[in-house]
C-alpha cells in the first residue's frame, strides 16, 4: 500500500495585533487540524521550523498532579537529545 502525500501551502501576512504580531489561520487549516474556537494549540520549534498541532486534552489519572506533568514534558523537551542517543546504548 502506498500513502500519497499531499503537500498545500497558505500564505498569511503578519499584522499588529495591540502591542503584538498575528498571523490568521485559514480555514484549511483549521479544518486540518480539527481546531475550533477556545481550542489550544502548541507551537514546536525544531532545526528552523515551527510546527503548529493542536493542544489534545489529557485525562489524568488519579493522583497525577497536571503541574507535575507539566514539567516532567519540560524535561523530556529539553533534554530528547540526550533521551534518543541513549536509546542506541
């Protein structure tokens, strides 16, 4: 089985926002990442690139403090490199 990949672009230009930049999203791609209104998204900085994915709500498990994991993400952030070379130990 072979996946056909789809390459689309948009372009956005940068405007004042208050004090601040913005950028629109257009609707392709709010419907590509199933985002709505209220909804987070988190921004992924990688090699000069930045990904943009939509924020998936967890349940916690009972006990696990959503600050706690919030770090421990941190941590797993900005220490991955170290994580992947370790895995070929």
């Amino acid at each position: 089985m072979t996946l056909a990949v789809v390459k689309e672009q948009v372009e956005r230009k940068v405007t004042r926002v208050g004090n601040s930049l913005g950028v629109t999203l257009p609707q392709e791609v709010l419907e590509h990442l199933q985002i709505t209104q209220g909804d987070e998204i988190r921004f992924e900085f990688e090699d000069g690139h930045v990904t943009i994915k939509k924020k998936v709500d967890l349940k916690l498990p009972k006990g696990v403090d959503a600050e706690f994991l919030e770090q421990m993400n941190e941590m797993i952030n900005e220490y991955d490199e170290t994580f992947k070379t370790l895995v070929n130990r």
